[in-house]
C-alpha cells in the first residue's frame, strides 16, 4: 500500500476492534446465519463488552452492512486492476469472476452480503471505511487508501458505459435495461445455486452474462 499519513493509536485501535468484530462474525456465517448471531457471544469471542459493540455497531444489522462496505471496497479494488489491462466487459466480468471465487472461499458471508445488497434500496450512511480499517484489513492491495467508496451498482455502471463507450456493446444500448439484466444475474445466480453447489457459479455467472451481451446486441441492431 502507497505510504500515507500514519493513522493515531486511536484510530488504530479503534480499527482493530471493529475489525475483529467483523472477523467473529463472518467465522460464526460459515456455521450459521446472521440472525443467530448473539452479539453478547461475539463479544465474549472478542473480549469487549456489549456496549462497546454498540458503540461502533449502533444496530446489529449494521455489522452486515460493514461487511458489505469491506467486500465492495476489495472489489472496487480489483476491478480497478482489471480495468488497468482489460475492456469495459472484461472488467464486469473480472468482477463477476472475483465474487464467484469469494462465494466459494466464504460462502455464509457472502451469502448475507448478497442477500443484504438485493434487499438494500440505497447505501446506508454512516458506515464508512476508515484510513486506518483499510490500512489494516488490506495491507497488501496497494493504492486501496485512495480508492472511492463506490456502490456495486456504480461500479457495474461506469464499466457498463465504457464498454459501450469502447464499441463492445452498440451506441443505442438501453443502460437501465442492461444495468437490470447485469444486478439480476449477480444477486440471481448466487441466491438460487449457492447452497446446491457453489463451485458451479462461476460458470453460470459466465453463461448468463454471455446471453445477456448477446441479446444486448441483437435488441440494439433491430
């Protein structure tokens, strides 16, 4: 990570907690669900109290929607690298290609995480990323410290647009249809194959954006 202003020993340690809160709780999303999560047994795991937890989470549910912001960061973070070599399709498909691999490494976590981000209407403010959070949680991503927070959705849409800006996909592209198409494919495929085998969803995250480009195509040259 490019040097930068050392966090305060606070900030610092303020991270460390909030991230060791996130830790437990996405070690007990590989056993069980969220809602069976005791924040009074995360804490014991974490060695706080419970109204220190409620001082960085002033609601449980909020501990998913930091795990949420960490996870879009981290793919922020690739998408931008595959953006450095790749086109705008290869880049949406470099991040499909990326959550895929995450489903398969985590997927009680990411599970929560899809389910939370189908749900979600707009990002909740107030649960940002801190310097020091990205510091500690991605020491070996270089450039994260100055990465945007960007939405999913925004992500998929500023690559959605340079891939028609590119010549993939044709000038007349309706953006709002394909942006329906590539949100349904990402929450889709996951919430209807990840408990029946998550190994298959890299291949039919691939099938379906294949289709989907395909009828982009012909919808846009009639």
């Amino acid at each position: 990570m490019a040097e930068a202003a050392r966090p305060s020993l606070r900030e610092r340690k303020f991270a460390r907690t909030r991230l060791a809160l996130a830790e437990a709780a996405t070690r007990h999303l590989e056993a069980a669900s969220f809602e069976t999560l005791s924040v009074r047994n995360l804490c014991e795991r974490v060695q706080v109290s419970e109204a220190t937890f409620f001082n960085y989470f002033p609601r449980k549910e909020d501990l998913i929607i930091y795990l949420d912001r960490l996870w879009t960061l981290e793919l922020n973070w690739y998408g931008r690298q595959a953006a450095q070599q790749q086109t705008g399709i290869a880049v949406i498909e470099a991040l499909f290609r990326y959550t895929s691999i995450q489903i398969q490494k985590k997927p009680g976590l990411m599970g929560e995480i899809i389910a939370h981000e189908a749900r979600a209407r707009e990002r909740t403010p107030g649960i940002e990323i801190t310097p020091a959070e990205r510091m500690i949680a991605f020491s070996d991503l270089d450039g994260i410290d100055q990465l945007p927070d960007d939405s999913l959705e925004a992500l998929l849409r500023n690559s959605l647009q340079a891939a028609i800006d590119q010549g993939e996909l044709p000038a007349n592209t309706a953006i709002a249809a394909a942006m329906v198409g590539l949100v349904s494919i990402f929450y889709g495929v996951p919430l209807a194959m990840q408990h029946a085998n998550p190994a298959a969803i890299g291949a039919m995250y691939r099938q379906q954006l294949a289709l989907l480009w395909a009828g982009l195509r012909s919808v846009a040259a009639k």
